[in-house]
C-alpha cells in the first residue's frame, strides 16, 4: 500500500563522488520531505587520480570499505538509493552498501546520474539483481541537465509515481 507524501516516513541514502548525485539527492529530499543520509567512501577523491582509480575498481568490481550512518533501514517506508553510474554499472560505493545485505523496507526505489554515455538499464539490472525486492521506482538523470537546473520535470514524475496510491484489483 501507497502512503500519501506527508504521511510516509522516507530516505534517500545516497553516495556521490563530486556532488552531482548529491544536488538530486537534496532536491528528492526536498520535493519528499525525505530524512537525506550519506554513504561516504574516502577511496574515490573528487580528483583525477580519484576518477582513475573509481574506474579501474569498477571494472574489477573491487568494493570499497564505506561509512553508513547508523540507521534502522526498516524503520521507514521507503528507502531510495541513489549513485551515479561507473563504468555502466551503480557506483562501488553503492554496491558495497547492498553487498552487506541491509535490512531494506519492502518499498525500495532507484535513481542514477550518469553521463550520458552507457544505457542506464546495466546498471538498474544490476542494482536489482542485488535486492530481494523488484524496484519500486527508478530515474536515471544526465549529469548535463542536473548541472543546469533543468531536471525538475523528472523529479515531478518520479515523485508521483512514487506518492500515488496502488489500486488493488
Ligand atoms: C569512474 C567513473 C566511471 C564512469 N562511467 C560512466 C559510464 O559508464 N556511463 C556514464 O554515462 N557516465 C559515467 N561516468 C560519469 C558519472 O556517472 C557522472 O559524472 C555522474 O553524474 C557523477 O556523479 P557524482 O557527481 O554524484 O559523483 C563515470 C564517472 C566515473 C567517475
């Protein structure tokens, strides 16, 4: 069952290596009256040597140890996850997160940035295949409109899609 906005208890918990993922994050937030948490990863610097380095693990899918804030996942309605993409697939960050099996609600959504230059599905396949639950939601966003300020329609959608009530036959 769907709960309208103001009466579900939801977060977005999201990993962001140079703060564009994180300007979507803030902006869900905002349009969701979300609690917004962080998973922090100190391997990948906002650097060129961190982008190198992001790269060559995630072609070797070496997970990095993270930091999660310490929270009860279960205790909300719905948990978005949102990463950008990394060599086609969720960044590593992320996938580590999901690798430790985290106790998820039974409302889990997805959104990605990306830069425009591999389809999104790889990466949202990928992310399911790690999850006990299908997806309820997912937005993919270039990092060239979320630079601009020009992704609110998106958001729009993706938050009503997510805010309108099933109807069960
Ligand atoms: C290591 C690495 C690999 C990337 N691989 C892809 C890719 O396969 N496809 C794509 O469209 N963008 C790719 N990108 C671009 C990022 O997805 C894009 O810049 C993203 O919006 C950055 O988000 P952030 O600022 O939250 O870290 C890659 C970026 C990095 C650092």
């Amino acid at each position: 069952m769907n709960l309208e906005v103001d009466e579900m208890k939801t977060l977005i918990l999201y990993y962001s290596r140079t703060g564009t993922t994180a300007k979507v994050a803030r902006t869900l937030g905002l349009a969701l009256d979300a609690q917004i948490a962080e998973i922090k990863c100190s391997h990948y610097r906002s650097n060129w040597l961190g982008y190198l380095i992001a790269g060559y693990d995630s072609v070797k899918g070496n997970l990095p140890p993270i930091e999660v804030p310490d929270l009860s996942w279960k205790n909300y309605d719905l948990v978005i996850l949102g990463a950008p993409i990394w060599t086609s697939y969720a960044a590593l960050p992320l996938r580590s997160f999901l690798s430790q099996k985290p106790d998820l609600p039974k409302r889990v959504a997805l959104f990605l940035t990306h830069g425009s230059h591999s389809p999104a599905q790889k990466a949202v396949d990928f992310v399911s295949s790690l999850l006990p639950i299908p997806l309820e939601g997912v937005l993919d966003l270039p990092q060239s409109q979320i630079t601009k300020d020009q992704f609110s329609d998106q958001i729009d959608g993706f938050v009503e899609k997510l805010t309108t009530p099933t109807v069960v036959t």
